[in-house]
C-alpha cells in the first residue's frame, strides 16, 4: 500500500530546517561577494595609480592629495618620496596583484578599509599592505607597506626599507 503522506507540520518543520542554513550560505556568500566587488571597485584604482607614480617618478607629488592629515604628521613629504623612490629601487614596477584580505570598519563617522594583495613585480614576488580611511568621498591614505625578499638584505644590513638610513 505505498508510504503514508508525512503530516503538514513535520514537512514544514524538515524544509525550514534545510532551507534555513542554505539561505544563510548563500546570503554570507553573496555579502562577502558584494564585499570582495567594492573593495576591488574602491582601493584597487587607487593602488594602481599610487604604484603607477611610483614607477613613472611622481609618487612625491602624490603626498599633499592623497595621503591623510594623520599620514601627513608622522610622514614628511621628503620620507614619502624616499619610500616611493625605494619600493621603485628594489622591486621595480608593479605587474599584477591579487587580492589577498580586506577589512572594512565603520565607527560613527569614520570609515577605514584594510588591503593585502600578493604582488608580482619587476624583480619578483611581495605583498602590498595599506590602509586607507574615506575623507569625504575619497579614500585616502594612512599606511602602506611592501615585503618583498628584495627588502631582505636591508633588515640584515640594519637600514630602513623606507628610506634606507640606518636603523638606530
């Protein structure tokens, strides 16, 4: 005589129970998507242009628009054109990246993104790091760092990767 047809309440029960985690999968994976497009649609033109005036010898003249007033305070413009002129001295041009993390934080008024990309470069591999925090409707910054293995011999010579003064 066949199965008996499962009541109402206990099929309910069954599809909210498989439908509920699925809908919460794919929302996260949609949210960390929409995530994943406005960073590589917000800080990645930005990087590209920073790294572009590294490698055509303009980054200083990126210092006074592009940087934060905080930036601005712990960083003289003669320390910025020095880390530009260092990145370009030992790695070279930028050729690709990948992003690699991101950090988006909102505090009242306040908003900060945190990157990381895996970089490939003229003279090799790196890793680009830089945090940006929006000032009006631009994304400005407060950081940025490169690791590379061409910076290796720096820290063992005991001089700055940024400017190349020795370390103290």
């Amino acid at each position: 005589a066949g199965p008996k047809p499962m009541p109402k309440a206990r099929t309910l029960l069954l599809t909210g129970c498989v439908g509920l985690p699925a809908v919460l999968v794919a929302s996260c994976a949609g949210m960390l998507y929409l995530g994943y497009r406005n960073v590589s649609d917000e800080a990645s033109p930005k990087i590209d242009a920073l790294f572009a005036a590294i490698g055509d010898g303009t980054f200083a003249e990126t210092y006074a628009t592009e940087t934060t007033p905080d930036f601005r305070e712990s960083t003289t413009e003669d320390e910025y054109a020095a880390l530009g002129a260092r990145i370009q001295g030992r790695v070279g041009r930028l050729l690709s990246k990948s992003l690699q993390s991101f950090k988006s934080k909102r505090f009242n008024l306040e908003a900060t993104l945190e990157v990381a990309y895996a970089a490939e470069f003229e003279r090799g591999p790196g890793t680009i790091w830089v945090n940006f925090r929006r000032e009006g409707q631009e994304w400005k910054l407060l950081d940025l760092r490169v690791t590379s293995p061409r910076f290796e011999g720096d820290r063992l010579a005991g001089a700055c990767p940024a400017c190349g003064e020795p370390l103290r």
